[in-house]
C-alpha cells in the first residue's frame, strides 16, 4: 500500500512502520516456524497406511509408464487418483525430450550399460599362437622348464 499524501495520515502511516521495524537482536517470531522433521512425516505416512515400494516394484513401473500409447500417458497424466511420481514421469515421456526421459527410465529400471575392459586396458588382444609339445623323457622336460620359468616341476617319483 502505497504512503499517503495526506500528512495526517502519513504521520500515522509512517509511525506504524517505525514501530514493526527489527531492530538488531529483535526476535519478531520467538517461536519460528515449528520443525516438521522426516521422522515424523515418516510416521504420519505410515498411519496412513501407505507404504514404500520395493526397487523392483519401481522398476517395474517405470517399464510399465514407458511402454503405454501417448492417448494411455495423456489419462495417466490428468489422473489425480495416480500417485504423483507417476503423472510426473508419463508428463515427462510426453514432454519434447520424452526420448532423453525414456531412456533415464530405462537405465534407472535395468542399470546403464557398462562396458568394463579389465584385461586388456583397451588394447586389442592378439592371440599367440599355441605350440603343443609331446614330452617322451625327463631331458624333454627339464629343456622344457628351463624354457618356461612358470612349468611346475613333477612331483618325484612319477613318471612322464
């Protein structure tokens, strides 16, 4: 509300806002806004009855969202009775970057693809080529081992 030309009324006027000014240290609402804390909005929920759905069961749901008719999504989206989550997701699909919203459903339903190379760093593998030998004596072997370091020696008395 703008401040009067009237001086009678904006002496009035301008006293009144002196008065509800703060000054430093001045507590205008000594008790705040009361703290409504998780916890007991948790269980405010819970004596509602309502109850939180398994990863499973949210997975489900987001495939579910993603493989219904656009003319399915539009009465999804104008339906109050659905939980909200599931207006936002199919107003999403809906949406102009419906592909970008269909794709984070998938990967939150199935994971991201993960392509994981734990053995080659990147480098493709060439293969050596397999050379069999066919040991007939203890010399054979033993040229053999000198050979390859990691060739366990034969317990002794066996024979090759």
């Amino acid at each position: 509300m703008p401040i009067s030309k009237d001086p009678e009324k904006r002496k009035r006027q301008l006293a009144n806002l002196e008065k509800n000014i703060a000054r430093k240290g001045d507590v205008k609402n000594p008790k705040g806004r009361p703290r409504t804390t998780i916890r007991t909005m948790i269980h405010e929920f819970e004596k509602e009855g309502m109850i939180v759905p398994s990863a499973g069961e949210i997975s489900k749901i987001y495939v579910y969202i993603a493989s219904q008719t656009e003319d399915e999504l539009k009465k999804m989206m104008m339906d109050k009775s659905l939980p909200m989550m599931t207006r936002i997701i199919a107003k999403g699909v809906l949406n102009k970057k419906g592909l970008d919203v269909v794709e984070r459903i998938m990967d939150r339903a199935y994971g991201k693809e993960q392509r994981i190379d734990i053995t080659t760093n990147g480098k493709e593998l060439k293969p050596e080529p397999l050379t069999i030998r066919f040991i007939a004596n203890r010399e054979e072997l033993a040229k053999i081992q000198d050979e390859v370091p990691d060739v366990p020696a034969l317990g002794a008395g066996k024979e090759v």
